[in-house]
C-alpha cells in the first residue's frame, strides 16, 4: 500500500498504531511539497510523486491511498493509475472519474459527521 500526501490527514494515517496490526502496511509515502520531500515520517521516507511508478513497481504495491485537498485528488488517482495501482481509497470529499476496473472507496469525515448530527438532531424530543 502506499500513500499520496502527507499532510495532517496522512500523518495521522502513517502514524495510526493499529495499521500494521491488522495487516496493512504502507510501503512508500509521496508528496508534491519538495519541503516535504525526504522527511521521513513513522520511518517511511517522503519521496517526490514522480517517483511514483518506479516505486510503486518495485514494491509490488496494489492499494493507493490519498490524503491529498481536493482540488488534487483526481491528479494523485491518475498517478496512481498510471503505476498500476488498481484500488484506491480516497479521504477527501470529492468525487473521481476512473476506469471501470479501478475500485475506489470514500472516505468523506465531514459528510458522516453531517449524517450522525442530522440523525442526532432527529432522535431529539420536541
């Protein structure tokens, strides 16, 4: 598995101590930011997206993740597309487009927050 953007969201996400307990190991992380570029977070070193597919090749990866805003998700799907990867989770309230062979899945924080307080609002009594 690896990751694209390595902000709050995705520090969060490498740093998450129960990741590696139920089997899911994040391999390589990626960012566009080239001050984040060779930090090293969780022992994982930040390498820049155009190494991606290199990268990606090399450790057999299969699974994307990405942290990035917005406004950069449908990018960091294509790159993650174009070096193999063929299931994505994306954390990021927005929608992609891809192939029909590509598996995506949504993580949207603030729209279930949206949904637990409008359920909460609803049980209130009057």
């Amino acid at each position: 598995m690896v990751l694209i953007g390595v902000g709050n969201i995705g520090k969060a996400i490498i740093n998450h101590i129960y990741l590696s307990h139920l089997s899911f190991n994040i391999k390589a992380i990626f960012d566009l930011d080239p001050f984040k570029i060779g930090e090293v977070v969780n022992g994982l070193e930040v390498h820049c997206i155009n190494d991606l597919r290199e990268i990606v090749w090399h450790l057999c990866a299969d699974i994307g993740v990405i942290t990035t805003p917005p406004e950069q998700t449908q990018r960091a799907a294509e790159n993650l597309m174009d070096a193999g990867i063929t299931s994505i989770l994306i954390f990021a309230p927005v929608r992609i487009k891809v192939p029909e062979n590509i598996h995506v899945e949504y993580f949207d924080f603030f729209g279930h927050l949206y949904s637990l307080a409008f359920t909460h609002n609803k049980r209130r009594p009057l």
